[in-house]
C-alpha cells in the first residue's frame, strides 16, 4: 500500500474565494487538491470546468491537482485539462465511448489516468485496462452533490478492487469519494483505500487542520 493521501473536495469550499480556500487545505496539511467536474448531463449539477484549474495553477497551486470528471463524452475535456496543469485526470467508464482511448489520451498528456465506479457500477470495466490505468476511484455516494451518506456496501467493493489491486502488483491508488468524515476514515483505510477524498467534512469545519490532522490519526490508529 502506497502512503495515504488527504485530498479536500472543492466542491464544498467557498467558490467566491476558491485560491484562497486551497492555500487554506494545502497549508493545513492536505497532499492533493480533488476537483469535481460536473457538466448538468452525466449528472445532475453544473460546477467548474478547466479556466478554473489553469488559474489555480496561476494562482500558484504546485499540489497536484486530482480531476474527476463526471461528464458526458470525455476526450475533449481530457484534453483541455491535460493543457490546463491537471495531475490525476479520472473519469467514469459509462461515460466514455471508447475507455482504452480514453485512458490512453491522458497518459499521452502527460497525466496520471483512473477509472470511477458508481455505487451500482461493476468493477469489471477493470478487466482489460488495468495496465492503464494509475488510479482506482470507488463513489461511496451517488456523484452529484457533496454531504451525502456514506453507502456502507462500498467497503466490500474497497476490498475487492483492493485484492484486484495487489494482484496486479501495479501501484495503483485507490481512492474513496461520498462521505467520508473523521469517524468511518478508519475502516475505509482498513477496506484498502489509500486516497481519501473529503468535501464537506473538511470544508463545513472552522479548523481545516484540526480536521485533516483527526483524519489522519484516526488512519493511524
Ligand atoms: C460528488 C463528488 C465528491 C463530493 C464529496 O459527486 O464527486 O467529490 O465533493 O463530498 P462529500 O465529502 O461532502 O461527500
Ligand atoms: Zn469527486
């Protein structure tokens, strides 16, 4: 297992002053910066698109910067993030007419590439690709909204792409979004993640550090 990652969701930080809310994370401890795409089509809510990641890297945002794209087809917009400074770009493979391509146009772009499986969605789309690709992201709510529950039966599915993982013998993260707070950090780490997406618990929170530290002891323990 690779060391665990704390990777604050903007969605549920203050958009108004959105380089000063990551300054904010980043100096609070957080290893990488999660940036939620939404296009109103794949799913029901409209966010930010790649204008705003190339400015957060104007702003001076060196983090690495983890796209999810939930979006409806992907390979121009694969393309605009490669060129607007993204690190991680993932996307969900329903939403790809052609997954292998897909993958293929991000890590040409010099950008590390990852599948993301709805709660309903079955791991299988790993089969052929999991040579392509660098991460592994599990939604533990359905994507959308941010301060939604956790769907308990994610952990299960954490420990099969877990399995799937070190079978492998890639380094391949696999990473957790919906839900997750300080008090079921725990068993998601011990369900095999090792990159933990957080929105709302973190940003919902007057002490970005306080939050990120519990987070981490909690892992830890
Ligand atoms: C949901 C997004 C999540 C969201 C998580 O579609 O992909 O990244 O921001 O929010 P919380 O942590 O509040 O569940
Ligand atoms: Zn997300």
């Amino acid at each position: 297992k690779q060391p665990e990652l704390i990777a604050p969701s903007i969605l549920s930080a203050n958009f108004a002053r959105l380089g000063e809310e990551v300054d904010s994370v980043l100096a609070a401890g957080a290893d990488i910066v999660h940036f939620d795409v939404m296009d109103n089509h794949y799913v029901p809510n409209l966010t930010i698109g790649p204008m705003v990641c190339e400015a957060l890297r104007k702003h001076g945002v060196t983090a690495p910067i983890d796209v999810h794209l939930m979006v409806s087809p992907v390979d121009d917009l694969i393309r605009m993030f490669v060129d607007a400074g993204a690190s991680y770009i993932t996307f969900h493979p329903e939403a790809s007419n052609h997954v292998d391509r897909s993958l293929q146009l991000i890590r040409d772009g010099g950008c590390k590439a990852g599948l993301v499986f709805n709660p309903a969605t079955p791991l299988s789309h790993l089969d052929y690709v999991m040579d392509k690709v660098d991460m592994i992201l599990l939604m533990s709510v359905n994507p959308g909204f941010g301060g939604q529950k956790f769907i308990p039966g994610t952990l299960d599915k954490l420990r099969q792409a877990r399995k799937r993982i070190d079978d492998s013998g890639r380094e391949i993260r696999l990473e957790i979004d919906g839900g997750v707070k300080a008090d079921n950090i725990r068993e998601i780490a011990e369900a095999g993640a090792d990159t933990f997406v957080a929105g709302s618990a973190i940003f919902n929170t007057d002490d970005y550090k306080a939050t990120i530290d519990a987070m981490r002891a909690e892992i830890a323990r």
